[in-house]
C-alpha cells in the first residue's frame, strides 16, 4: 500500500521546490512592488501638479512636504518587510533625484546670478551629500541595522537643507526677483517638473 506524497514531496515532484516557487512569488513580489511604486509617483506628480497653483517656492515647497512623507513611510516599515522597505526607498531616491534636478538646473543658476554663488554651492554639495547616502542605503541590506541609522542621518541633513531653502534663501531670492523673473522661474520649473514626470 503506497503511503500519500507530502506537500513538499508533491511540490519537489511537480517541479516548484528548489526556486520554482520562489521564483513565481518573487515575480509578483515585484510586480506589486513595481505597482505600489508607481502609483506613489502618481501621487507625488499630482500634489506637485496641484502646488503649480502658486509659484515656483509653493511648488519646491509641496515637493518638500511630500518627500517628508515619504521619510515618514519609510519609517514605518521594518526589516521583515523588505520588499516595502524597498519600494519605498526606490519611490524616495527617484523622487529626491527629481526634486534635485529641478532645483539644480533651474532654481540655482538663477540664485547664483543674484548673490556670489556660495550659497548655491552649499545647496548643491547638499544634495551631493544626500546622493551619496541613497546610493548607500540602496545599496544595503535593508535588513541592516545601520539601515536605519543612516535613513534617519539621511532625513536630518534633507530636513535642514530644507529650512535653509524654504526659511532663509528661497524667500530672500524671490523678493529680489521681479515679478516677471518670478513668473519666467514658475514657468521653467513647472515645464522641467512636468518634463521629469
């Protein structure tokens, strides 16, 4: 009398055990991963889409906010969930990366024209710095224990780079500009935000 297969003799049997399985499970890990990202680029184009309404410092400032909650999400995952932890983190780099390069090529030039440059240069070597810490953190186990301590060093030089731009610089830039260098920044920032979506 022969006896019933097990469920891992009939999965080794039917060929899914040894990366069969997992393989599957890993695609649609990624797949959903894939998903959750870009709805949540979605979502950030459209509260940047939404902050258009105002001028170019409302823009950088809603962009500010939304990269907030993202540290925010991130915070709030753990090593056991990986697949989130990455999702999030891929979500943050592409948004940051974004962020920068608008801020780079549109709104410093323009700041460097108005004063010596070294308070551009000081921006700059910011975002410098947190490209630094990305590339590191993505490049981590999430899993690492130092994972989150560079997350929340990462969150802390953003956070007061952000005072810097939003409480000192920006607002000291925008009322030295003209109304129509105001409306011309608004207008390139926008047409490069909507170029980067």
């Amino acid at each position: 009398r022969r006896k019933a297969p097990d469920a891992e003799q009939r999965l080794a049997e039917d060929g899914w055990r040894d990366g069969g399985l997992g393989v599957i499970v890993s695609a649609a890990a990624a797949g959903f991963v894939a998903g959750l990202a870009a709805s949540m680029v979605r979502k950030v184009a459209i509260e940047g889409v939404a902050a258009a309404q105002g001028d170019w410092l409302d823009t950088l400032k809603a962009e500010h906010r939304a990269i907030e909650g993202l540290f925010h999400q991130l915070h709030g995952t753990t090593a056991r969930d990986m697949s989130k932890r990455t999702a999030a983190l891929r979500l943050l780099i592409a948004t940051l990366q974004k962020h920068a390069h608008e801020e780079e090529n549109i709104v410093y030039p323009e700041l460097r024209m108005h004063d010596d440059g070294a308070r551009a240069r000081q921006l700059a070597a910011d975002h410098g710095d947190m490209k630094t810490v990305l590339h590191e953190l993505d490049q981590m186990r999430k899993d690492d224990p130092r994972w989150t301590q560079m997350l929340r060093a990462l969150q802390e030089l953003f956070v007061q780079h952000v005072r810097d731009e939003e409480h000192d610089i920006f607002p000291h830039l925008r009322y030295r500009l003209s109304r129509a260098e105001n409306k011309r920044l608004t207008m390139l920032l926008r047409k490069e935000g909507l170029r980067l979506t």
